[in-house]
C-alpha cells in the first residue's frame, strides 16, 4: 500500500457520515476527513437496479492505517456491506502531503503514551505487537523504560531506533537524552533522522533549534528536511512566544504569574542558570505562595544549585522548602536532593540521615530506591 491514500466511504444520512467520521479522527487513524453531500448513487444490489441518495467520506491517511479504518467503519456502519475503498495518491501538493504525513506521526507519538506497561513484547516477531510495547513502556515511564530506550538507540535494528528517539523525550526530561535523540538526526536510516525531527519538534527543547537547522538544509533526504523545518516551526514559535513573556515579567517584576511562566519555560528547556532570576522574583514577591509556585520556585532553585555544584546553597533552599511545606507534592525528590547535596558539600552524616529518612517514607518510589542504592555504596566504601 502506498505510503499517502485516499479512503471512500459511502453512508446514508449525514449522521452516520459525521460519526463515522469522528469515530476515525479520535482514534488518530486519518489526518482529515471530508463529508461530501449530495451524492446520487446508481448500484446493482441483490440481483436488482437501486438507487440511493448518499453521503461520501473522503479519507486522508496513510496506507499502514488502512486495516484499521476497515474495522471501525465495518464495526459501526448501517450497511451490510459497506463501501470502503481506498486508493493510493500518486502525487499531490508537496505542503500538503507533508501535513499529512506531520499530523500523523504526531499521532504516533501521542499513541505511545496511551497503553499500559509490558516490556516483553519487544522481542515479538510481530510487529503491531513490537511497537504497542513500545507504547507501553513510554505510557509507564520510570527509570526502566528510560533505560530501555537508551538500548534501543544504540540497536542494530531501524524499527528499534525509531521507536526508542519517539519515545525517549516522552519518559526522560533529561538533557543527555536530548542530546542522544538529537545524535539521531545524523542515523544512517532516513525513517530514523524523520521520527528524532519529529519528537525533538513536539518535545518543546528550544536549545534543539541548531540542530534541526542543519538538518533542514542539509539531509539528503527530502522528507527529513520537510520534518526539520516543521519542527522549527513549533520551537521557533515557542521562542517567540517565550520571548513576549520575558518582556512582561521585566516590566513587572512583581507580577508572580509572568515570571513563574518564563522560569518554566527555561527549566522545560533544561536551563536553570537562565530560569534563576525569575525564581527569585516569584519567591521574593509570593513569600506566602498564594499562586502556588514558591514552593516549585524554591525546589527548582535548589536543584539549580546542586547542578551547578553551589551545594551550600542548594542545602538551604531544600530544608526551607521541607520546613515550610512539609506535604510538598515532590517531597522524595526534594529528599533525594537534599541528601545528594549535603554529601557533596561534606555534610556526610546528615546526607546519610536525610537518605534514610527518604527510603524509610519512600521505600517502594523510584527515588526512594535510588536513595538506597546511594546508601548501600556508602556503606561499601
């Protein structure tokens, strides 16, 4: 089947066109569907000359979908035998095609994050099964499934590369992972470099602008650079909205909202050192976090400091935050933090102390068991 295919579908009534047509939009199996009225259909039907007043869909999709778009409509349509024909396009508009083939592998990324958890399957021969693993893994997250996907990107397999740079950014919001799916853009395969244009589009990393640049101009492949450039689309308006917001929380540096929204936006891109300022501003001026982000202010400038290395600093701003808000949501994080940072900066008795006071209200999280592993290699040396 070809990879870009129109599907025609023939129903009674503009009811049951329209909710066909909704039933193949939500289940992401097409990017656009037309309902066309007033079609006089002529047909042979049992042996006689029938005719009937119909309403067609037209169906944009790709050709991977078409086995599923037969089960919906046979599933819901009125008919006995339904019409459901599908045709490959030849050539079309060069935008649009691209449109189409963007929307759906966004569709893709979405699904992976829309099943539940089994890492067996990956090694399946089948490979619908192989990538609703895939879909499993990136929907339960956790320390696993960053690990698998860090395999996958170094397998001899394309099928597996593919699946782990869609799926990485979905369960790790770590810059090293980042810069691992944007290596990938340089992958021998072209199907690869196309799905790490993609996520590293909807991932919303600004810092992978330079990197999408290149490949834009300079990929060999035509379909690769269409899927650069749209991903340059999506961080370059994030920039610029970026860019207004900044400009509103320096006219206001009281406004707690403005200056909250730009420290996310900076920390989202793995940039404390650039978020710090804006921080403090919501930590200075929401002293009694009545917005409900001191608290998060706090944590993210602690954390800021311990990667910086500032462990004095990142000690003080971890114990405020536990003193004040004991319930904080994030509190084995914040924890794990502080007894990172109080080892670091020599406090060895009170890190080992604050580890397992986190393995003890936390023994079953992952960073509850990362604490524990810290401790058991203390307690090797």
């Amino acid at each position: 089947m070809s990879r870009y295919v129109i599907g025609l579908v023939t129903c009674a009534s503009r009811v049951e066109a329209q909710k066909l047509a909704q039933a193949v939009l939500t289940q992401k199996l097409a990017a656009c569907v037309n309902i066309v009225a007033g079609v006089e259909s002529h047909f042979w039907w049992k042996g006689k000359l029938d005719r009937a007043n119909e309403f067609l869909l037209v169906i944009k999709t790709t050709g991977d979908k078409t086995k599923e778009i037969t089960k919906v409509i046979q599933a819901k349509h009125s008919y006995e035998v339904p019409e459901i024909i599908f045709t490959a396009i030849a050539s079309g508009e060069r935008r649009y095609l691209r449109w189409l083939r963007t929307a759906l592998g966004i569709f893709l990324i979405t699904a992976l994050a829309c099943r539940a958890d089994d890492f067996d399957d990956l090694g399946s021969t089948n490979e619908e099964i192989r990538a609703e693993a895939a879909g499993k893994i990136a929907q339960t997250g956790g320390l696993r499934a960053v690990q698998t996907f860090r395999e996958m990107l170094n397998s001899g397999s394309s099928e597996r590369r593919q699946m782990a740079v869609i799926g990485l950014l979905q369960v790790s919001d770590a810059e090293e992972d980042l810069n691992r799916v944007k290596e990938k853009l340089s992958d021998e395969n072209s199907t690869v470099r196309w799905s790490a244009a993609l996520a590293l589009g909807q991932s919303g990393w600004t810092n992978a602008v330079p990197v999408l640049e290149v490949s834009a101009k300079k990929d060999k492949s035509a379909d690769v650079r269409e899927a650069a450039g749209e991903a340059l689309k999506k961080l370059r308006a994030k920039l610029a909205g970026s860019q207004q917001m900044i400009q509103e929380a320096h006219r206001q540096p009281g406004d707690v909202e403005a200056n909250w929204r730009v420290a996310e936006a900076y920390l989202t891109g793995g940039r404390e050192d650039l978020a710090e300022p804006y921080l403090r501003n919501v930590i200075a001026h929401d002293d009694e976090n009545r917005y409900g982000h001191t608290d998060r202010a706090i944590f993210a400038l602690g954390f800021a400091f311990g990667k910086a290395g500032k462990h004095a600093r990142a000690v003080y701003c971890m114990e405020q935050l536990l003193k004040r808000w004991p319930q904080f949501t994030d509190r084995d994080k914040a924890l794990y933090c502080l007894g990172l940072s109080q080892l670091a900066g020599g406090q060895k008795e009170n890190g080992r102390a604050t580890l397992a006071a986190l393995t003890g209200e936390f023994p079953e999280s992952a960073v509850g068991k990362a604490g524990q592993q810290v401790l058991e290699k203390l307690g090797a040396k």
